[in-house]
C-alpha cells in the first residue's frame, strides 16, 4: 500500500472517531460528582446569557456571600464567582460559570439556574422554584457593559477533533472553521465543512453567517463534481429567553433519507469499522428561507420554504477498517426532480440532562407539504403497481408528518422507565416521493429484527414487494413503533475517581419493542395494505425482547424477535444510549 494511501486512511482514522467522539452538552443534577467536559447547547447558553443581561436587584463577579440576615429583593446573578447565599433572595437565582451554595435556612423564592456549576445545599434550604443545572461551562465575550453575549458556536454541526480535550477549545465569534454536518457514509466517505463564520450584534440581538465549502473524501478527495459541495447561511436572532429567528440558505450537500433512525456517531462508526451503511442518502441542491421562535427548554417551532433539486447519489468505494474488500450495499435511486416543500418542526426538551436523562420529555414533530417535477423515478420493488395502488404522479404534490415522541421516568433513586413512541407517514394528497417513504427494524427500531431483512414475510418492516431492487429502498407510506425500557442503575460513577477516563453511571437495561410499517391504497390487497382511514390492529404488529448493559457512553445488547420464532438472536453495540 503506498504512503498516499496510508495518509488518508490516517486522516480519515482521526477525523471518524472525532466524529462518533464528538458529545454534546450534558445538564447536571444537583449536588452531583462533575462529569468530563461537554458542549452546552446553544438553546440553553442563550437563555442563561439573556437571564443574566437582564435587570437583576444584585450582580455579582467576585466571590460573594448572602449572610442570614441579609433580604435580596429581587433576583441575583453571578459570573465566574462562587455564591453562598444563607439569607433570602426575593427572586431567581443566575450563576454563570460558577457554583452555588446553600446554606441552613437559606430561602429562594424562585428558581436556581447555573451553567458551569453545580448547587449544593438543597437538602438544608428551600427553594421555591425549578433547579436547573448544566455542568458544561458557558462561552462567552462581555459586550461592553454588565452584559455577556454567547459566542455562537453551533449550526447543526459538530467541531471535528472537538473530543480532544488537551486543552479548553475556545471558538471566536469570527473566524475559519471545520465542522462535519453530516457523517461517514458510503456515498461520501468523510465530508469536511470549512469555511469562515462570522458574527455580528445588532439592536436586540445578533446576527450569524456561514460560508462553507464541502469536500469529500471519497476517491481520495478527488476533485470533482461529485465531491465538492457548499453551504452558505445567514441568520437573525433576537436576544432574551424567548428569542425571534429569521434566515436563509444556499446548499449543494449530501442528505440522508431516514436520519432519526440511529445517531451520526453510531452511523459514522458502523460505516467506517464494519462497512455497514444503514441509511440511504441522496443530494439536494438550492434554496430555502426559514422562520421562527425559539424559547426555554428546548422549545422551538420554525416554519421554511425551500425550492431544490433532489437526485439520485451512487454508492462509491471509501476505505474501512475491517471488510474494505467487500462490496457495499447500493445506495437506492429516489424519485429525481425539482421540489418546492413547505416544512413546519417542533420541538421540546425538558430532560434533565440530554446525554443521560432521568426525567423529562423530548419531542419532535414535522410536518411537511410538497410539490414535485419529477424528471425520473427511482426504482422500486412493484412494477406494474399492484391493483388499487395509487400510481406514482410526475407533478406529486403531499403532505407528510412524524412525531417522535420519549418520555424519561425516574421510579426510584436506582431505576428508571423511558419510553419512546414513532409514528409518520403520508397524511394527504398523492403517493410519497420515493425518499420520503419509512421503514422500521433494525438496531435503532426494532433490533431483534435485522435491517434491510429481505426474507419472505417480512414486508411489515420495510413494505417491499416481490422484485428485489438494489439497496432495497424503505417502501412504506405509514410506519408507527413503541420502545419501552427499564433501566437499574448500577452506581459505577463512582470509578470516576478511579478509572482513568471513566464516565457515566452504568445502568442493567430490559426493553421491549414493536412497530412495523404499511402502504396506504385505495383498494386493500395485500397484507400490508391499508386503506387511508384504517390502522393496523396491534396484534399485526412484531415485537421483540431484549437485554443489556449501558455504560452511558457504550451499551452492549441481545434482541430476540418474539413475533418470529425463528428468527435468531441479535448481538449489537449502541453508542450512548438506545434512546
């Protein structure tokens, strides 16, 4: 192998782990052991630094203490400065990069909010209102006065490197950049994102920019049409907790089709060390503005309008660890054309630590409205359409949703019950472009149940018919599944002061999971055929079982499908948790 050869593949070792590396911000519970190093999230850095700007009775950046005969009325904020309080604070309390302390008989009347810190004391005092903590520290540039301004630093991406932890990684407001937005796949190898990022304030709020540039390692970063791209993006934003945005966007990138399925990390690892690729991907180029307000909490709701081109992507050859030999599964043709689509998302998250939840909810919910010129179509496992089926429009115009709906309970200091609930589809007008339609099995639905199974009988997963065509496409217009599990904590945070590099708690998990997928016709006539109005019976569902360890960063399972007895059992790693 020559030296070239070995360079890139040294490359894309260390830009592949970074990738399934790279975490994002962990929030903290009170009076809890710190845990390494993460990102806050953007939606929660800019409610602290709104909270803080705002009008407070006492501001504070030294070390300062409220004695118990000292009356705060109104809130407090503190930056970079520890805070004892044993008085009463009248208010909220703010603590940006610093801890707090309660003293015996110390009274809040509102809530505790700190980034960077942690509250200790909560068994000895009262506090009136909601304690939020987030361990992972706020980035920030003062704005002249008593204020703070976040310094943005996320755009749907991940740094690349970003684990290395060598020394605390600063990003200025301005400045060139490398991110990775999407992931190692079969399509592109490794797509790199660089390019400048700006920042700028204006009147109430802040405006953002990006011009990045794609290149892709697949063939050795050949230059071509097929392995450069760009992304260009422009935002407002207004400040406070409950913040205005508004924007645009240029893009000639990669997508893929089912993205909600399993995370970036576990697909970059899976494709790079296995040579599994379990998405499909497909190309978009144009335009899109968008809209919207986000507030506390995770709470968004935007509204886009986009006008691009989707195509087809052919799978290609990048290197792997293991089975670099093998040929990989094909990439599926999708319905080629101009689309102009009307996407409405929301979302909602009220864990009270996004990388390892004991309570809260998530949600997602989208739905989107589009219309098609479609120059060709992909190919797909029924031809001629079967009797009753809707055929296919050149000029589709639909309406589809999805809701991914998880519920996190904490039952006791040691267990834990966290459901998860998926449902989407088509909900109104034509036949769904082939790279809308859904599939469910595998290890991020339904792990008993190998994905992409082609046996005979197991169209309820993935909705094909009796032409095998390459890469087997997800043909499904409806899906819906359940995961339930109950997890036993283990207590092995306590190796942190032990074990070099530990983190997490460990966790025993048994779940339970069932779904399955089905195509919606106007004349039923087949067994996974439904008419538009009619939902399968849960009986038709399948189901599986299933066991394992969770080490919060890596899990190890067993899934048995229950719904087919014949069906052997699955081994399989998940990064972080199932879900």
């Amino acid at each position: 192998m020559t030296a070239r050869r070995w360079g890139v593949i040294t490359r894309l070792t260390a830009l592949t782990a970074a990738m399934a590396m790279a975490s994002g911000a962990a929030a903290q519970q009170p009076d809890t052991l710190p845990s390494a190093p993460q990102e806050l999230p953007m939606l929660v850095a800019r409610e602290a630094a709104a909270r803080y700007n705002s009008p407070v009775a006492l501001r504070v950046k030294s070390a300062t203490t409220i004695d118990s005969s000292q009356i705060v009325e109104g809130d407090v904020a503190t930056l970079e400065a520890p805070l004892t309080i044993a008085g009463v604070v009248r208010g909220d309390v703010v603590a940006i990069n610093a801890n707090v302390m309660l003293q015996p008989g110390a009274r809040v009347d509102g809530g505790i909010f700190v980034v960077g810190g942690i509250v200790s004391g909560l068994d000895v005092a009262r506090v009136a209102g909601e304690v939020r903590t987030y361990q992972a520290r706020l980035r920030y540039t003062p704005n002249g006065g008593e204020g703070i301004v976040v310094e943005e630093h996320e755009g749907g991406g991940e740094a690349l490197l970003s684990w290395v932890r060598l020394r605390p990684r600063v990003e200025r407001e301005n400045g060139f950049r490398f991110r990775n937005y999407a992931t190692y796949n079969r399509v592109e190898g490794l797509p790199i994102y660089a390019g400048p990022y700006i920042t700028r304030p204006i009147p109430r709020g802040v405006v953002t920019a990006e011009l990045f540039g794609v290149i892709r390692s697949a063939e050795n970063f050949r230059w071509s049409s097929e392995n450069v791209g760009h992304r260009a993006t422009i935002e407002a934003r207004t400040n406070g907790t409950l913040q205005l945005l508004a924007g645009g966007r240029l893009q000639d990138v990669v997508e893929s089709i089912q993205p909600w399925q399993m995370s970036n990390s576990e697909t970059a690892l899976a494709t790079f060390f296995l040579h599994r690729d379990y998405r499909d991907w497909y190309s978009r180029l144009g335009g899109s503005v968008f809209a919207g307000v986000a507030g506390a909490r995770g709470l968004s709701v935007i509204a886009s309008l986009s006008d691009e081109r989707w195509a087809s992507r052919r799978e290609r050859d990048p290197w792997t660890l293991f089975r670099d030999a093998q040929p990989w599964r094909a990439n599926p043709t999708i319905d080629d054309g101009r689309y102009h689509t009307f996407r409405l998302t929301g979302t909602l998250d009220t864990r009270n630590n996004p990388d390892d939840p004991w309570d809260g909810w998530t949600v997602f919910a989208e739905i989107e409205r589009g219309h098609g010129e479609v120059d060709s179509f992909g190919a797909r496992s029924r031809t001629p359409p079967a009797p009753g089926a809707r055929v296919e429009s050149a000029h589709p115009e639909y309406t589809r949703g999805l809701l991914d709906l998880r519920r996190y309970s904490r039952l006791s200091p040691q267990t834990q019950l966290n459901t998860r609930i998926i449902a989407g589809g088509w909900l109104a007008g034509d036949p769904l472009p082939l790279q809308r339609q859904l599939s469910v099995g595998g290890f991020g639905t339904l792990p008993g149940y190998d994905f992409n199974d082609g046996t005979p009988g197991r169209d309820k997963l993935r909705c094909t018919g009796p032409i095998v065509r390459p890469g087997r496409p997800a043909e499904c217009d409806r899906i819906a599944a359940a995961q339930l599990e109950y997890r036993v904590d283990l207590g092995l945070e306590r190796l942190r002061n032990v074990v070099p590099f530990w983190y997490g708690r460990g966790a025993v998990v048994a779940f339970v999971d069932a779904g399955r997928g089905w195509r919606v016709r106007d004349e039923v006539t087949d067994a996974v055929d439904f008419g538009t109005r009619t939902l399968p019976a849960l009986n038709t569902f399948l189901t599986d079982v299933g066991a394992g360890l969770d080490f919060s960063v890596v899990g190890l399972y067993v899934a048995k499908a229950v719904s087919t007895s014949s069906e052997p059992p699955n081994v399989f790693i998940r990064v972080r948790h199932r879900f």
